[in-house]
C-alpha cells in the first residue's frame, strides 16, 4: 500500500487532497522538489507550514484531521523518514519536524 493509500485509508481522500492542495499553494520554487514519491512531499510541506498542527491555518485549507492523529499517522505509516524530496528547511532546522519522523531505532525524532 503506497503511503498516500494509506492516509486515504485513515482519513478519506477529500483530506488527501486537501493535503495536496495545501502544499501546492505553499510551492515557491525554494523546496518544490517533490522526490519519488510526491504525496511524501505534501505531508512534509503542510508539516512545515504547520498547515495541520495550527487551527486557523488547517481551516483555511479545509484539514479536519484531528492533529494529534495526524502526528501518528506520520509516525507509523507516513515513511518520512525515506523522504527524499524537499521540505521546508527553516521549519526543519527549528525543529518543526521533531515527533513526525521515525528514528531509525524505532525512536521518535
């Protein structure tokens, strides 16, 4: 089951292409490359853009899932960890990422 299979499979498709869509509007050309799996790309933009994890901003792109939902679902199944395409590096390095990526110990970063 591919990754974005597996999101629909939690949360519905209308919240896999609110995701989608949400990482799209934030694509500026600084982290637009979406690597070999592009649904990979969108969970790390609308997490770097906080697009889930903020209210008003989950609103304004139609996300209902719940965060903390979210949060697991990354954990367990989003394989962020293989990601390789770009993210949002300022959220990256101020740590915005940390609790969404497993480590390779089967930690939590």
């Amino acid at each position: 089951m591919s990754v974005r299979d597996s999101f629909v499979a939690e949360f519905g498709e209308d919240q896999a292409v609110a995701i989608e869509r949400a990482a799209a509007e934030h694509d500026n050309g600084v982290h637009s490359v979406r690597g070999s799996d592009p649904f990979k790309w969108a969970v790390c933009i609308c997490i770097g853009y906080e697009c889930v994890s903020r209210p008003e901003f989950a609103e304004y792109h139609s996300i209902t899932v719940p965060q903390e939902r979210f949060k697991e679902w990354c954990l367990n199944h989003g394989e962020l960890r293989s990601h390789d395409g770009d993210v949002d590096f300022l959220s990256l390095l101020s740590g915005a990422y940390g609790g969404y990526i497993q480590t390779e110990e089967a930690g939590h970063v």
